[in-house]
C-alpha cells in the first residue's frame, strides 16, 4: 500500500468492503473482468461487457450490484489506506509472491485481499499452518471442540491465524497461544 496503490489493487480493496467474503457472483465476474473493470460497474451501476458469461443472469448481476452499489460509504479512503500503512498493516493480492497459492484452490471464492501484520512472509508462514473456523454464534460445545482442536495441532502449526469472527474461534485463539 503505497502512496499511489494502482488501480487494480484498489479496486480488489473496495470490493472486498462492499461484497461479501466468498461472494460466487462477484468470483464469476472476476473471472471475465478485471478487478478495475468490475469496481468501475458498481459505480456505474451497470453489469461489465461479458460479465453475463459468468454463469448468472443478468436480472442476479443487477442485484449484486445494486447491493455492492449501496455498501460503496464503506470503501476506505486514501488517507485512511495510509493510516493503516503506518501502523503496520500489508496489503497481500492473488499473484502478490507472498500470496499463499493453498487459497487459490478455493476458486471464484477465495478472499481478494489479506491484510497482513508483522514482518514474516505469509505464503511461507502458511505452509505450515491450520484453520480452526467456527459459527459466530457457537454453542458451548462448539467452542469447546474448536479449543480442543486447536490445543491439538497448536505444537504442530507455525501460523495462527485470526479471523474477524467470534465464539469458537476465539477460544481456539486464546488455546493456540496457550499451547505454543
């Protein structure tokens, strides 16, 4: 994230705010549009040239972008891009050399972006690495399997990885640091 981040890269940042994560019509036309291409639609409130090749119809292409339309106030501005530069944060892309390419097997729904913090090289860092992903609203017991995973592969994986979700995952959190 520099001080001029190309036009690719924030489209990739603004998409990532007004879709949601793993969104199969925005994966869709990202893989017949640019990312630039597509953030420029929501804008203009119109469906890229050959995005109704991606597999869903038009009257479902005009929705989503009638919905990532309304969500564009969430979009974070350069400024703010560059507050968040100074505190630490990275930007990582698909095709960045530091992306980790075990994401890329998730296809039109893998993230758009990481925000990375720290110094280690994430593609390295996650070669060795797991996933404990739970509910939101986990129940006790959920919570209790997800800690117990984590405690369990905690010695064994270099990378945890803290997601903006609650419940079961926090436990896990707190166990992986507990146990290694």
């Amino acid at each position: 994230m520099s001080a001029m981040i190309d036009r690719e890269r924030f489209a990739r940042i603004a998409l990532s705010f007004v879709a949601e994560p793993g969104d199969l019509t925005l994966g869709g036309m990202l893989r017949t549009s640019s990312p630039a291409e597509v953030f420029a639609a929501v804008c203009d409130g119109h469906p890229p040239e050959g995005a109704g090749e991606s597999g869903r119809g038009s009257c479902g292409l005009a929705r989503a972008i009638e919905r990532w339309a309304a969500r564009l106030g969430r979009v974070p501005t350069d400024s703010r891009l560059a507050d968040w530069e100074r505190t630490g944060l990275r930007l990582l892309c698909p095709g960045d050399p530091e992306w980790p390419t075990q994401l890329d097997v998730l296809g039109d729904i893998r993230p758009l972006v990481l925000w990375v913090q720290g110094s280690a090289d994430l593609r390295f860092a996650c070669l060795r690495s797991v996933s404990v992903v739970g509910a939101r609203a986990a129940t006790g017991y959920g919570q209790h399997v997800a800690t117990e995973m984590a405690a369990a592969v905690a010695p064994t994986a270099s990378t945890a990885a803290r997601t903006a979700g609650r419940s079961a995952p926090t436990g896990s959190r707190s166990r992986c640091w507990r146990a290694g």
